[in-house]
C-alpha cells in the first residue's frame, strides 16, 4: 500500500475513532443512527469518494472506498452499513447512470450529507428470486409514472431523501426488459416510510418498509433507460458486493482490537492467558482469516474495470469475508471467557454485526451460486451464453 494510500487510511481511522467508535455501543443499544453523523461524515468527504471533485467528491477509486468502508466498519458495524447504502449503493449508482440534470439536483447534496441515499429493491415476496418475483409496479401516466407496492430491508430507508426504487414497469413476459429503476424522494405524496426494525444486529441502521400508493414520480426521475433496471442492477452489484465485503474485515479487525488488550489483563492459573497456546491458536486463526479476507477484498476493489469479468469476484470476496467474520467472531468470545458474554462487551455486538454479511448483498447460497455458474460459464468448451438472472 503506497503512503498515499496510507495517509488516506489513517485520516478516516482518525475520524472514525473519535467521532463514531466511543458511540457504537449505544448506537447499538438505542437502534438509532446518530443525528448530525451524515454531516460530519460529508465535511470530511467521507460520502462521496468516487465522485469527481467538480461534483464535490474526492475523485478516488473503489479501493480507496473499501479502506473507508473498513475505518468505519471497525469502529462501528451498524454505521458502516448505513455509510456503504448511502456513499456506493445510491450515491455512487445515481452518479453512474444519472444524467446532468440528476447530478446536478442530488449529487452534491449527497456528497455533503446534506441528503440521505438509499437503493430499494427487496420486496416482501420478493428476495433471492428478486427479477422474477418483483411485483411493486409503476403504470406511465403522461409525464408521471404511478407507483403502487411494497418495498422491505431498506437499509436508511427511513431517513432518506432520495432513493433508487426498482419498480416493474411492463409485463413480466418481458423478462429483464420489465423493470426500471427510478429516483423517489421522500416528501412525494403516496410515499410512506415505516419506523426502523428490530434487528438482532447492525442497530441503529434504519432497516424500513416502505410503502407506494398512487405515488406519482415524474417521468424525469427515470434512472438510465425504461426497461433498463434489470441491466442497472447487475451493473451496480459488483461494487456493492466488493465494498460490502469490507464490512466484515473491519468487524475483523474491531475483534482483535478489543481481544489483544484483554488476553494480557485477564490472568489465569498464574499468567496472562495470551500465553497459553490454546489462545494463542484461536488469534492466529483469526488473524490469517482477516489477513486473507482483506488481501482478497483490496485486490478485486483494485482491479475493478466495471466488466462482467469481476461478478465472480465481488461474490467471491464477499462471500468470503463474511464467512471468515463468523467463526473469528465465535473465537473472540470463548477468548473473553464469560465477560465475552455480557451485553456490556462489544464482542456480541460484533457477532451480531457480522452475521448480516451472510444475507444482505445477495445470500451465501446465492452467492456459491452465482460463482459456480459463472465458472461452468466460462469454462465451457462453446462460451455459450447464460441468460443474466439477478439473484439478489
Ligand atoms: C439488515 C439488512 C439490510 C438490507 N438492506 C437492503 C437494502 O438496502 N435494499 C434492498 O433492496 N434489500 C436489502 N436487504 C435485503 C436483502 O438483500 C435480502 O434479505 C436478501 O436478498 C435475501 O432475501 P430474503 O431475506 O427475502 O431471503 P429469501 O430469498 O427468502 O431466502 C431465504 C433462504 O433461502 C435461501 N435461498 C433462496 N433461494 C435459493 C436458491 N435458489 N438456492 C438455495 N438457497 C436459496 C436463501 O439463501 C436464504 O437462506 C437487507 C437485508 C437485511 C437483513
């Protein structure tokens, strides 16, 4: 990592420690998102890496993203995946497929936290088999589009001013040519967003339903082309699931920072329990887990060239990272003995935190499925085509 890349790394440490890690445990106690964090994330350019400058980014790369996406996540799970939702899943999203007239109108405002991002696509009928199964609707009406249905798992959906909203715009008969994506803001008649759930983890990001009753968006709201939303989506999957992926490393990297201390502290049978080789064994395991996860994820965030060449990676590394996260979150509680059991440790935060990676971004199912389709794809003698399915 050159010091550029250094330099950048310990900048959004610093923030991340002082303004979100001495809050994470009651964030999570309380399951609510600090107000004023979407601002103080925006004045230090944390929201907009990927955009370019002129729209008040900080013009990096993705790479540069997952390093933030990590900061954050080690200092707290819950703020991370609130932060990816807004910064990649809208804010990057939008900024790729808008035209000038939607950079213009939301752009900088995301950039700065002045406004709130959120993607909605999971539906209550509708997760894995979400092409297939999606059924809120928009009808064109002249120069609106009437949107009827019910959206669920909105991560920030309860706070966001605008959102990328997937809506089936024509008959299912045809196929991924049915849906399109469009750009919702909050106060538009007909939109409803409900109270944030009760989540076993990632607390205090705001999980919500929401509902569309006759909600009329203009037809300028259109994000990319009418009929193009099943194309978009896959588009956007990979950088979501590369930069999901740092969740998990961070969550990581959180479980050995409040391990090491405590196995020097706490003294058994005479000794600092970091000297028995059974607690010993236990650190090695997660350290070469979060080693692995995080070279694994840095590298395909660093070769990322928007092709489909990286589908199998960005799975890859997801599924990874959020598999290597359970079993070292497991380990960090034995190590803790029964303080590693009480609420008041973060170690059952971390554990809940990180069990998340295993669902959202696509399942761990459907993410061994969306890597072996793609090597028996490739490997196939004819390199026939497989139709795109997005399994969300
Ligand atoms: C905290 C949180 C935040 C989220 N944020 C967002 C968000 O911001 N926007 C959004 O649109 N969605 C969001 N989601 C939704 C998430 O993407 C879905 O939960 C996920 O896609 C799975 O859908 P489902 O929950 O309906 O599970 P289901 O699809 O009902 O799956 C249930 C089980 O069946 C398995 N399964 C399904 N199909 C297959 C198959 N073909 N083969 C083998 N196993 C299968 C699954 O892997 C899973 O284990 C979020 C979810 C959570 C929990």
């Amino acid at each position: 990592m050159d010091q550029q890349m250094q330099r950048f790394r310990q900048e959004v440490h610093n923030f991340a420690q002082s303004e979100i890690a001495p809050r994470a445990a009651k964030i999570d106690q309380d399951n609510r998102f600090p107000p004023g964090l979407w601002h103080s994330l925006g004045a230090v350019g944390l929201h907009g890496i990927t955009i370019p400058e002129k729209y008040g980014g900080r013009g990096l790369d993705y790479l540069h993203h997952a390093i933030a996406m990590e900061e954050i996540s080690r200092a707290s799970g819950s703020i991370g995946l609130s932060y990816i939702a807004h910064s990649n899943i809208c804010l990057d999203n939008l900024f790729l497929v808008g035209n000038a007239e939607q950079h213009e109108k939301y752009v900088p405002g995301l950039c700065r936290g002045d406004l709130v991002g959120a993607l909605a696509l999971s539906e209550p009928e509708a997760g894995s088999d979400i092409l297939g199964s999606m059924s809120a609707s928009a009808e064109r009406d002249g120069e609106h589009w009437v949107v009827n249905g019910t959206k669920t798992w909105i991560t920030n959906g309860y706070d966001a001013d605008v959102l990328i909203v997937y809506l089936r715009t024509a008959d299912r008969s045809l196929g991924s040519e049915s849906i399109t994506a469009f750009l919702v803001e909050r106060d538009t008649p007909g939109f409803v967003a409900h109270e944030p759930m009760d989540k076993l983890g990632m607390r205090g990001s705001n999980t919500s339903t929401l509902e569309f009753n006759d909600c009329r968006i203009p037809h300028s709201n259109v994000l990319g082309e009418v009929g193009g939303g099943a194309r978009l989506m896959m588009q956007c999957l990979d950088t979501e699931r590369i930069l999901l992926a740092a969740g998990p490393v961070g969550i990581m990297q959180a479980a050995l920072d409040l391990v090491l201390p405590q196995i020097h502290s706490r003294q058994q049978f005479g000794k600092s329990i970091g000297q028995f080789e059974l607690i010993q064994a236990k650190l090695a395991d997660i350290y070469a887990s979060l080693q692995a996860a995080r070279a694994y994820v840095y590298d395909v965030a660093a070769r990322y060239d928007g092709s489909r060449a990286m589908r199998k990676d960005a799975a890859a590394c997801l599924m990874f990272a959020a598999n290597a996260a359970m079993p070292a979150m497991v380990d960090t509680i034995q190590m803790l003995g029964g303080r590693g059991y009480l609420n008041e440790s973060a170690a059952g935060r971390l554990l809940r935190d990180a069990k998340v990676y295993q669902i959202g971004g696509g399942t761990d199912e459907i993410r061994h499925i969306v890597i072996g389709r793609e090597l028996f794809a490739e490997s196939r003698p004819e390199q026939e085509q497989i139709p795109i399915a997005r399994m969300a």
